[in-house]
C-alpha cells in the first residue's frame, strides 16, 4: 500500500547556511582532492603506458575509463576552485588598451577550425567602426571562449554559430548566437547559479558541471558588466554581454588603467599558450596569460 508523502518541510530552528563558511569549505575539499587526484592519474598513465603492467583488452578499457573519469573530477575540483577564487577576489581585473577587432579576432582563430570539424556554419566579426576599449584580455577570452564553447557543444551538424562585437556608445558588446535547442524560460537565470544544469542535460549525461555560466557572470560583475541570455530568431539562444568602455570605479582588487597596455589588430588577442599575440605586441608590459573557460 502506498502512502502519500508531502514535500519536506524547511526546519524553522535550523540555522542558514553560511555561503562563506562553505565556499571555505569546498574550496579546501577541492584542494586535497586535486592533490590526491593528480596522484592517481598518473598511476593511471603508468599503467597504460608502453611500460605498464601486461593486460586484457577488457581491462585496459576499466582503466582507460577509470582514467576518464579522474580527468572528469580534476576538471570539477580546478573549475570550483577557479570559482571560489573569483568570488574571494584572489583574481584581480587586469585593465589594458584594446581593439574590439582584436578581441573578436581572438575568438575567430581559437574556434573557427572547430566549428568546420563539425559542419557547423560559423561567423565571428565586428559591427561597425572598430573601436578602443579599456578592458582585461584574458577575462574576455575566458567569458567568450565558454560561451563560444558552450554554443558549438549544443549546436548540431549543419547548424550555426555567429558571434558578433560592436560599440554602443559608452558599453561595447559581444554576442554569441547558436540554432541549438534553447534554454527554457524559467531556466534562463538559473543557467548562471553555481552547479545549476538542465534536467535535459542531466538526463543526457552531458558533460559539464554547471561552473562555466556561473563563472562567465562573476567575471563580467567584477568588470562592472552585464550578461544575459535571450531568445534567438531560430530555436536557439543569444547570449548578450555588455562591458564599458572605460572600467567604474576601481577598487583596490582591481589593476590600475595601463597596466596592461596593448593596441591590437583584428586578428587575436590575449595569450593562448603563453604566446603573445598581435593584440599584445606593442604591449609597454607583459600581458596576463589567459586561463581557460
């Protein structure tokens, strides 16, 4: 016999979470996982290396997906940790002197190959006069790398990806746009919450851990940005950002203007590899090494 059950109650006596308390938390979890982790992944490549130990099809393929799936938590443990430090302010905002072409450009080059590999339509270009913009590199290779990412991941064969960069008098803009199957409505501000994946992704077992969102919107709030996410003319998304021209008012975690000095060209911008590019060339410093979305 069944009996009906009622959703669970929050306790009144319970007290709330305190979000720094946990994020400390996590933060420190994630730490000694990686540790132990890193470890275990090269045991790993010990074992199914020319010189590892002798086995059977079926169980090298047990270790080749054990192996995976350390790679998997890795990744998990890195992207909180990068995260958390954001949120900490352990990453202070670069500001250097930019082309809007050279940070679109940047773009074009990481992923232009990749949408060809999978017969997706891809377009990456500026709207209007090219313009100058104080701003950091690296953060906005990271933000629009993950969603340029994020689009070509949902996008299926034969669809389209068109990412665009354009001056709005005191903001300038990028948006990324994708024919993928869209983002529901009532999930188009949970997409950025910390951990939050569509129950179609859940169900698919899509890779991802719901960080890349959350980690693009804290980016852009750190640099006095807005993100947000829209209905494309086709089924898909258009994921709208809005940065200033000139950065607000600097506060002590963030680096002085100039800095990071570098007029570019359209053709890249930040550092992928540690190689500078040609929006870095005529830097009067070193630029900041990009990190991954």
């Amino acid at each position: 016999m069944d009996v009906p059950t009622s959703p669970a109650q929050p306790d009144p006596d319970r007290p709330p979470i305190d979000h720094v308390e946990l994020r400390a938390i996590l933060s420190n979890l994630s730490h000694e996982l990686g540790r132990q982790l890193v470890s275990l992944r090269a045991g790993f490549d010990l074992l199914l290396g020319d010189a590892g130990c002798a086995c059977s099809p079926e169980q090298r393929g047990h270790l080749q997906t054990m192996a995976a799936s350390c790679d998997n938590l890795l990744h998990l443990s890195r992207s909180y940790l990068d995260y958390a430090g954001l949120v900490r302010g352990a990453r202070p905002v670069q500001y250097g002197l930019f082309t809007i072409a050279a940070l679109i450009g940047e773009i074009d080059r990481q992923f232009a190959s990749a949408a060809a590999a999978r017969g997706i339509a891809w377009s990456c270009s500026r709207e209007g006069a090219d313009s100058l913009v104080t701003t950091d590199a690296a953060r906005c290779q990271q933000i629009f790398g993950n969603l340029a990412a994020n689009a070509l991941k949902y996008t299926p064969e034969g669809g389209q990806v068109c990412v665009v960069g354009r001056h709005e008098g005191e903001q300038w803009s990028v948006t990324v746009t994708d024919t993928g199957p869209g983002i529901p409505d009532d999930a188009r501000t949970k997409v950025f919450e910390p951990f939050y994946r569509l129950p179609r992704d859940e169900r698919s077992g899509s890779e991802g851990h719901g960080l890349g969102l959350a980690i693009c919107r804290e980016l852009v709030d750190q640099m006095g940005g807005t993100i947000e996410i829209g209905a494309a003319v086709e089924p898909g998304i258009l994921v709208t950002v809005r940065l200033p021209v000139e950065p607000p008012n600097r506060g002590p975690q963030q680096g002085p203007a100039g800095s990071r000095e570098g007029v570019g060209d359209s053709s890249s911008a930040g550092r992928p590899n540690g190689r500078p590019s040609a929006a870095e060339s005529q830097a009067t410093r070193p630029a900041v090494t990009p990190e991954g979305a």
